[in-house]
C-alpha cells in the first residue's frame, strides 16, 4: 500500500532562460503523508534550476520513490529517485533521454545528446 502524489509546475531553464513544463510523481507507503501544500511550494521554489538539482531538492525533502518528466528542445527527460533496485552511481539516480527514436541512458552519451538538441 502506497499514497502517491502528481504534481505539475514550471522552471527556467538556467542555460537559455526558456519555460519548462515539470511532471513529478512521489510515492511513499501508506503510512506516510505529504502534505500537498509543501509539494507545490518546493515546486516554486525550482524556479531557475536544471532538471537533476530539481530531481535532488525533491528527493531530499520527500524521499520515497519518485520520477520527474520535463520536455526541453525537443529531448524527453526522466529523472527517477529512491529505486532499489537501480544500480547507478548510489543507487537512486537513474535518468533516460529520449532524442527522437534514440534513447540515451544517464552519463556521457545522455550529456552529449542534450548538449547537442540545446544548440
């Protein structure tokens, strides 16, 4: 049994100043409780940030397991904290991007390939 939460909110993007659409889904177990008031205002708070710090500043005042999704230039990505059973850096950081029909896992070549869509 869980409690899952689904917020919307916006950030500028602190490399071209441009709006991006944020989705963030948090789940905790059932005998946890957030209250809603405090997701939204974290998500005004992340007003000029990039997508990872987003993805951390939540995760380290939620916990849980959690996905946040932004669409920027074109490049779907998916940043998901508090996986067990993801093997990444410390085990709770994983991030997809999607550039047309190529998907790019987290490290070198996922850089590379939203430095090059953000030019």
């Amino acid at each position: 049994m869980s409690n899952t939460y689904r917020h919307k909110f916006f950030s500028r993007c602190p490399n071209n100043g441009q709006t991006i659409e944020y989705a963030v889904e948090i789940t905790v177990p059932a005998t946890s409780k957030i209250m809603v008031e405090h997701i939204v205002t974290a998500g005004k708070l992340c007003d000029n940030a990039y997508h990872e710090r987003i993805a951390d500043c939540f995760f380290d005042q939620f916990g849980g397991q959690q996905v946040i999704t932004a669409h920027h230039h074109g490049v779907d990505i998916e940043t998901r904290r508090g996986f067990d059973d993801v093997i990444c850096c410390d085990a709770r950081l994983t991030q997809r991007v999607i550039v047309g029909n190529t998907t790019y896992e987290k490290g070198v070549e996922a850089r590379l390939a939203i430095e090059a869509v953000s030019r």
